[in-house]
C-alpha cells in the first residue's frame, strides 16, 4: 500500500470526499506512439518529393505527417479542429495533386502542396467509416463505408458531395470500389454473403452481379483496369466488369490495373517520378528509408510527432505482482509493476502488428494473451528474456543486404524492420524477385535459405541462374515466423555473378508474396541446421476461424490448462473456445454449433469451485456477420465432457454479459451490456439478484474483481464500487476521474484499469 503524505490526509480529513480521489493515480501513457493508416507519395508542381502518412491515436484532433524527402523536414498537419479523431481506415492521392480522407463520417480534402486542409462536409448520415476509396475517370473521388455498406461521391471542381445511399440492404462492408469509363461503379462487398453490385450514378440502378445461390461467407473485391473497365472477384470466380455487366474471365486474362493511388489501412504506395522509392515507413519508431535505384542508395529519414498515445484495451494480473496490459493499433505489450507503481512499454510483438491482446490471464510464471486478429493464444515466459522478434543466428547475407543486391518483376521488395526481412509483395502470381549473389571462384557451392512463412503467402519456387532448385516451397503458414533452413547442393558454380530468384506460384486463396530472413552462397557445408533464439512471448494454438476477435482469457484451476473465447472470423456468427493443455502442447476447439450455442459468443469466462466453466455470451456479430441469436445467455460447461450441461438468460432484453466473477460464497456475479447487476446461483441454477447499475456508467471489459477481503470491485464507466457477496448490498467508492474504457485487475490493493491510452491505479480503501 502507498503511504499518503500528512498534507493528502489533512485534506481527506478536511475535504471529506477528496481521500477518494487521491486514491487515484495516473501512471501516464502505455504506449506513446501512433499507427500509420496508410502512407502515400505526391510531387508538387514546384517539384517537392512529400511522403504523406496518415495516423491513428487517442489524440482528440487527427492529423496527417507530411515530409520531404529531399530536406527531410516533416511537419504534423493537425485536423480541422471541429473534426473530432476518429480512425481512418481508406484515402486517396488524387491525380490533381489533393489528398482524400475521412474521420468518422466526415470526408476530408488536404492539399499538401500548401499544408492546409481545404475541405469538410458530412457524406452519409449512414456512414460511420470509410473503407473504399477509387478515383473516377472523370476525377470524382468515390468513398464506401463499413456497416452500412453505405456510397458517396465528390466532385473536386463543383465541390458539391453526393450522398448515394446504401448499395447492399443486408452487408456491412464496402470493402473496394471501381469505375469504368462508361461511368458504372462496382462495390465490392461483404463480410457474411460476398457480393458485387454495380451502380449507374446517372439513373440510380443498382444491379447484383452475384448470383444469389452463389453467396458464400466473404467478400467481392474489384478494382479498375486499363482497358476502361474494371476487375471483379467473388467466390473464387473472375469477372470482367463494364456497363453494368459481370463477364467471367480467366484470372490470367485480366488488364493491368489502372493506377488509382487508393490506399487502405496500413498499405503504402511510395514511387516518385524519378524513380525513389518509399522502401520502409515506420510511424511507431519515428523513420523512414528512401531507396534510390540509380544510386543504390538507401536514405533514412527520422522524425517525431506529437501523439497522446494508442488505446489501451486489456490489462491482466501476472506473476509477482506485475500487471500486464495491451495496447492496439499498433499493437505494445505494458507491465505496471505495483510494487513500485512503475510502467513500462515492453514493446512490439510485430507478429501481432495492429491487432492487441484482447484479454490476458496467468498460470503460474506464464502469462496469456489473446491475440486479435490472428485468434492466437500466446504464451509469455515472465523468466525468459523478452524476444519476440524470432533473433535469429543470421546467414551472411541479410535481409537488409539482400534489398541492396534485390530486383522484382511484376512487383517489389520492401525491408520489414519489425520481423528483419525482405518482403516479395507481387503484383499477381508469376511474379519474380531476384538476388545476385557472388561465387568468388569455380567449385562446388551450398545455396542455404531461411525463409519466412505467415498466412496469406503463396508457394514459391526458387531458382540459381534461372534454374529451378528443388521442389516449391509452401510459405504458408498460420504463425508468423522463420522457417527452417533450406538447403541445396552441392552444386557446381564457376566465379563470378549468380541469380537466386523467388517465383511467387499459383495459390488458391493465397496473396501473391513472400519473404527471406537471410541467404549464404558458400562453400562451406553446414554441419548442423541454422537455430533460432526461443522466441518469447511463443503461440500456442491458434483458431482464426472460430476465435478472430477474442474478448476473455482463462487459466483453470488445474494449474495445467489456458483458454480464450470471443467472437468468430469476419461474416460469421457464433463464436468458439479454444484451449491449450500447456503439459502436452495439446489443443482443443469448442464451436459455438457444435459444443456451445449457437449464434452466441462467449465474451467472459470463468472457473466454478469443482472446475466447471461459466461463461457469459453476446449474439454481437462485429466483424459484419448477421446475428441470429436475441438474448445473451450464461452457460455452465462440464469440465470433463466439454458439454453445455445449463444456460439460461440472467438479464432479458439485453444482448450481452460484459463480466462475470466466481466469489467466495460459490455464486457467480455479473454485469450485463445495459449495466444490470445479476447474481446466479450455479447449485439452484437460477438468478436469485437482479438490480440496475445504471447510475455507476458504462461496463468496461473485465470490470468485476474478486478481492483478498473476499469482496467484489467493479470498475465500472464512471465509478468504483464495492458488492459484499451473500448480502448483495453495494456502495459507491469514488467517481472515476476519467471514463473507465478498459478494467483488468486488483493486485497489491490497486485496481489497475486503463482511461484511453492511460494507465490509472486506485487504492482500495483497507487493502
């Protein structure tokens, strides 16, 4: 416990209600950086080079950093002021040389050629987030939304923006947009039934171009082409798309996409007229490099921003007194060690990259983390080093190297500082980049290759001197990591230059690229396989499917099992549980069809005295699939059969249950979406409580904490308040000096829970 000044307790005497708020503490930002969402390249007519990022933060004005390449000056261009943050997830580089973006449902122009913002309305009332974007051929700027599937347009010479309605009646996403020459849009959309509609801006007609028995979960994607028209894509068909029409084509006979300077979150597009090129863009870490290819140079630029820091999202007990929490968007791992009342911001988990640990729990030494978007249990070792950027022991030639020593056909390669690779991102599949690599004289040679594997990578064939070596290699892979060593040869080389070339294969379902950790062209033979440092924190299991987006986290009592729960994959409906035996590595998946219920996702877990699970539910569907299911439910799952053998609905009406906790007394207490405070009763299997806790806030995630004096704390939007089991009878602790967005533990007598991208502790009077 901290030990108050005289001068805070003469106050609380004096002031009555001021000991309460000088229990709180803010312990400051986790994680003070911002994530690039999006990074663009213009030249002026004045012929400045500017590289153009978007950003995302908890900042309350957004902004965009702007810098010269040439100067390497950058300057941070902060929104209209009446233009609250709200992330953006498209923009656009328009042929005249402005930048397009939006905030929330506010569409933005930028003209980085003077540093000012120089234009704002409203597009949609149904707008919320702009996700497509594509320029028209006669310059309009077209935008579509996410949850609404929602369309508009602006003219840049009129000024005048065009609300165009909802494109699809039932679908969420309006992931791409595409606009022929004879001025028909295309939408692509999803997530749960893909789609393709294309619209006449001119008579207001919209056409489905997906057969309606063909729609599966997904989505449709199209962009524009040179030939005038468009590409579409959908259920694994290929569609040539003009005036209105779907005509299906092969994949290999589609037109070069027409350069539309579009960008989505994350993504870059970094070519100048002269040829430079943007090769890495790191808004975290504060640099970026230029690659010159007539030089070879390579020219790295740092500069700073200010930023109030990325939203904190869970925080969770861990060993010796240490709470852990997450950060997203990008994503930072934290430690407040409240022995000390000190942070720390561990850093990335660049495997992890925008996504967060939704949830974090502890068995014993190791922490647990669960991993949005991947729907990855991780594992973090709080007695080994902290490495979660698989070091590895290098080959000579690196991947930094191998970009210096690098050409691409039909595609390019990129350095990614945060896993140390060189990344293929191939334009389609056939695409092909090269090394040249030097024999220093005639003899025989071993070719080694560490490859780099992750989920959306293809099969690739390499090849020495346009000579295939081996079979194709699959680079596809659910975890994100280093493979094993590659080896060919002997093979006879005479001195002098060689090719080593990567072909980016055909893959059903797959993306066009690749990548290669490091290379050796040597005469030496290796006598054992190249090892990589253990990576810590490790994955244990992964379940993208059915666990995309988890919300609870879960260290049983028999000291041997870790879980997580949450929603399903994107269009889905109905979410699972995945659990790891962390003795024997063994992995389990419960579906919400088959073991759970169906159209419900379970959003908290907990552990019952004989070891049996309780969990409550949401039939929320957030990554755009249709809910089902019209009341959340609480469930009893039997340990030993892993079957649902109980369920009822604690709080009628309302669509989820945001936290529950097993006291002392056996009863299982709760808070639901609407702020009812429920008990249940797991031997009597019903509900014996039932009371409004509206005028204490919202409910943040993980908000009800069991404490040592056998009492519950829930932290609750506005407010801390403490329930004595067995009576039921609350009272009221202290207003919360900020808005609760994320609760998470109660260790040493804190209550540790995150305000944005704060940390804040409060001392429980008496603990």
């Amino acid at each position: 416990m901290r030990i108050l000044s005289v001068v805070t307790l003469v106050c609380a005497l004096v002031a009555g209600g001021a000991m309460a708020q000088d229990a709180f503490v803010d312990h400051g930002v986790g994680a003070k950086v911002a994530e690039s969402r999006g990074v663009v390249t213009t030249q002026t007519a004045d012929g400045r080079c500017l590289v153009i990022a978007n950003a995302l933060d908890t900042s309350p004005i957004s902004y965009v950093l702007v810098t010269d390449i040439d100067t390497g000056e950058t300057k941070q261009y902060f929104c209209p002021e009446d233009v609250r943050q709200s992330a953006p997830y498209g923009s656009l580089m328009h042929s005249n040389g402005k930048f397009y973006t939006t905030q929330g449902s506010i569409f933005l122009e930028f003209d980085p050629a003077a540093g000012e913002w120089t234009f704002q309305a409203t597009g949609s009332p149904i707008g919320s987030a702009y996700i497509g974007f594509t320029e028209g051929p006669d310059g309009t700027v077209w935008a579509g939304s996410v949850y609404q599937t929602g369309l508009i347009s602006f003219d840049p010479e009129t000024r005048e923006i065009t609300d165009h309605g909802r494109m699809d009646p039932e679908e969420r996403y309006l992931n791409t947009l595409a606009v022929d020459d004879a001025g028909w849009v295309y939408c692509g959309i999803g997530t749960a039934r893909c789609n393709i509609i294309a619209y006449n801006p001119a008579t207001g007609e919209k056409r489905q171009l997906i057969d309606e028995d063909e729609r599966v979960t997904g989505s449709g994607s199209v962009y524009p082409t040179d030939d005038g028209a468009a590409y579409g894509t959908a259920v694994g068909k290929h569609y040539r798309l003009f005036e209105g029409q779907a005509t299906p084509i092969e994949k290999a006979d589609v037109p070069p996409r027409r350069d539309v300077r579009n960008i989505g979150w994350g993504a870059k597009t970094g070519a100048f007229p002269d040829g430079r090129r943007v090769r890495t863009y790191n808004l975290p870490d504060k640099w970026l490099e230029v690659h010159n290819p007539e030089t070879d140079e390579t020219k790295r630029i740092e500069f700073d921003y200010e930023t109030e820091g990325v939203s904190i999202t869970s925080l969770g007990a861990g060993p010796s007194g240490v709470v852990y929490g997450s950060t997203c968007h990008p994503m930072h791992f934290l430690a407040l060690d409240t022995n000390t009342e000190t942070l720390q911001d561990m850093g990335a988990i660049p495997q992890v990259g925008g996504g967060n640990f939704c949830a974090i729990a502890t068995q014993g030494d190791i922490v647990i983390g669960a991993q949005y978007a991947a729907g990855c249990l991780w594992a973090y070792d709080v007695n080994m080093p902290w490495n979660p950027t698989h070091r590895r022991e290098g080959l000579r030639i690196s991947a930094q190297d191998l970009m210096k020593v690098s050409e691409c056909k039909d595609g390019h390669w990129s350095y990614l500082a945060g896993h140390d690779i060189a990344f293929l991102c191939g334009d389609k599949f056939g695409a092909e980049g090269t090394f040249k690599l030097n024999a220093p004289e005639d003899g025989k040679y071993y070719l080694y290759i560490q490859p780099f594997r992750s989920a959306r990578y293809c099969t690739v064939q390499f090849l020495l001197d346009d000579k295939e070596i081996g079979e194709p290699y699959v680079a596809t892979n659910n975890t994100t990591r280093a493979d094993e060593l590659q080896i060919y040869g002997p093979i006879d080389l005479q001195a002098g230059e060689h090719r080593l070339t990567v072909r980016t294969l055909e893959s059903e379902g797959q993306e066009p690229w690749c990548a290669i950790c490091s290379v050796d062209l040597t005469q030496e033979k290796r006598e054992q396989p190249l090892v990589a440092e253990e990576v810590n924190p490790r994955v244990l299991g992964q379940w993208k499917r059915d666990v995309c987006r988890p919300r609870t986290a879960l260290a049983h009592p028999d000291g041997k099992h870790v879980m997580m729960a949450g929603y399903a994959g994107y269009g889905l409906c109905g979410g699972g549980i995945g659990i790891v035996n962390l003795e024997t590595g063994q992995d389990t998946l419960l579906t919400a069809e088959e073991d759970l219920l169906p159209g419900h996702s379970c959003i908290t877990l907990k552990a019952l005295p004989n070891g049996d699970l309780v969990g409550g539910t949401t039939i929320g569907a957030p990554g755009g699939g249709h809910p089902t299911a019209t009341e959340a439910e609480l469930f009893i799952l039997d340990w030993e059969t892993k079957k649902i053998t109980f369920h009822t609905v604690p709080v009628p009406g309302d669509g989820s249950i945001i936290s529950i906790q097993v006291a002392a007394d056996g009863l299982v207490y709760g808070l639901s979406s609407n702020s009812t405070f429920f008990v249940f009763d797991p031997d009597k299997q019903e509900i014996v409580h039932s009371e409004s806790f509206k005028d204490y806030g919202g409910v943040p995630r993980h908000a009800l904490q069991l404490g040592p004096d056998d009492k519950l704390y829930a932290m609750q939007g506005a407010a801390i308040v403490r329930i004595t089991p067995g009576t039921f009878e609350h009272e009221k602790l202290a207003d919360t000096p900020v808005n609760i967005t994320a609760g998470g533990a109660l260790v040493n007598g804190l209550l540790c829970f995150a305000g944005g991208s704060h940390v804040w502790t409060y001392q429980v009077p008496g603990l």
